[in-house]
C-alpha cells in the first residue's frame, strides 16, 4: 500500500504522544529532511513502543507499534541514526534482534 525505499532508525527516544506534525519536525531535526518513500523509526524510553512516519510522496502517515511484553531491541545513543534493510526492519517489529540480519537474511553474527 505505501511504498517504503528506504529505512531509517533514531537512536534517541521520542515521546510516544508526538503526532503526525511533531514526529515530522523531529524527523527534520534528526535527518535533515523527509525524503518522499522514506520511513523514520522512533521509539520511546522503555522500548516497548515505537512510531514510524513515512513521507508517501505526497504526506505522510504515521503509525504506532506497540509490545506487550519485552521490548524492541533498539541501539544506544552512540549510533545517532541508523539505515535499516528491509529484512532487519521485519525483524525489528516483531521485537527480535535485527542488527543480527545480514544480506538476504543471513545471519552473520553469533
């Protein structure tokens, strides 16, 4: 439904309370911009939630994920931002350890 080129993940978290105009000015903070097909991953403090807003092209949306028990395996601070594939962000939504994904799926650190 929503084309998605590329992914991007924010190390520092956000408030989960943000909507679509603040995640938007965050994502701006953060990238510099948003880009159209591009979708910007947040997550908050604890790491049980997460929002991510994609820019279509023409707006955006802005969806929210939440776990109900565990939490999403996120990087420190130290990385700033993160480009993801498409493979490790299927892994990270369903709360599993993404940075563990290589190409195609491979999994290339022990």
């Amino acid at each position: 439904m929503i084309r998605v080129d590329q992914v991007w993940l924010a190390v520092e978290p956000m408030d989960m309370r943000a909507g679509p105009d603040t995640a938007l000015a965050r994502v701006v903070r953060v990238f510099g911009a948003a880009h159209p097909h591009h979708a910007y991953l947040f997550a908050n403090k604890r790491g049980n939630r997460m929002k991510v807003l994609v820019h279509d092209g023409i707006g955006v949306w802005l969806a929210a994920r939440r776990l109900n028990k565990g939490r999403f395996v996120w990087p420190d601070a130290a990385h700033g931002k993160l480009a993801l594939t498409r493979e490790q962000l299927d892994a990270l939504v369903l709360g599993l350890p993404w940075q563990r994904i290589g190409a195609a799926g491979i999994i290339d650190l022990v």
